[in-house]
C-alpha cells in the first residue's frame, strides 16, 4: 500500500455536498462521473497529495443507498493506492482478509478499484485502487 489515495464519502446530494466541501476545501470539484456499475455518482476534490470523493446514490438499493439507509451520511471508505493490485489482493487474502472483488473493476477517477470487506478491517471499507494505466 503506497499511500491513502482518497477517502469516500457517503451523501445524499451530490450537488449540495459539492457546494459544501468547496466552501470547506476552497477548491471545486475537479472532476464529476457516474460509475453506473455501482450506481453511483461522483465527485472529488483535490487536497495536497491527497483527494476527498463524494458518493450519491443514483440507484434506490445500490450500496450507497443501504450505507445511508443504515448509517447516515459520513466516510464510507478509505482508499489505498497500490502498484499492483492483484498482488495486494492475493497477499491481503492470505493474511485472512475477506476480499469483496476477486477481480478488479473499473472504478471512478480512472482506476482499477476492489474492496475488503469491513467484517475483516474493524468496521472500515477499505478500497485498493490502481491507475487503469497501468494494467492489471
Ligand atoms: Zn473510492
């Protein structure tokens, strides 16, 4: 794991969040994208190395749906960059970590993205990402 890539955060509109963490930030929204695949919409936001994602659901009973159903808005997970993430997946797995994406998938922000489960990481989803660049 090289560093924290970003941290997700869970909100029930995007837009008025991206208002909020602008004024927060004191920078706007560099880039906004749907990940139809999770049902999701996007936003990040830079800050120095690191970056701030802010997540809607666009779907009733996608996974951004359930957390806010279940817990509110609030970080929803925390984001590692790594350089090879099936090797990451592998090692993480035989250190008994519950994998949730065997396979990598394409994530927002231009990346390959999978995730351990929070069972396996005291409650806190963790995400691995990899620049799509760089080819899994
Ligand atoms: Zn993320």
């Amino acid at each position: 794991m090289k560093k924290i890539e970003h941290i997700g955060i869970a909100v029930k509109n995007l837009k008025v969040s991206n208002d909020l963490y602008e004024k927060l930030l004191g920078v706007a929204p560099y880039k906004e994208e749907e990940v139809l695949s999770e049902g999701v919409k996007t936003s990040f936001f830079k800050n120095g190395p690191n970056k701030i994602e802010l997540l809607e659901s666009t779907t009733a009973d996608g996974p951004i749906a359930k957390f806010l159903e279940k817990k509110g808005e609030g970080i929803h997970h925390i984001a590692f960059e790594v350089d090879d993430i099936l090797a990451e997946l592998a090692r993480l797995k035989q250190e008994g970590f519950i994998i949730l994406n065997e396979t990598p998938k394409k994530g927002a922000d231009n990346k390959w993205v999978a995730f351990v489960h929070p069972k396996s990481t005291n409650g806190v989803l963790i995400e691995l990402c990899q620049e799509v660049a760089i080819v899994p």
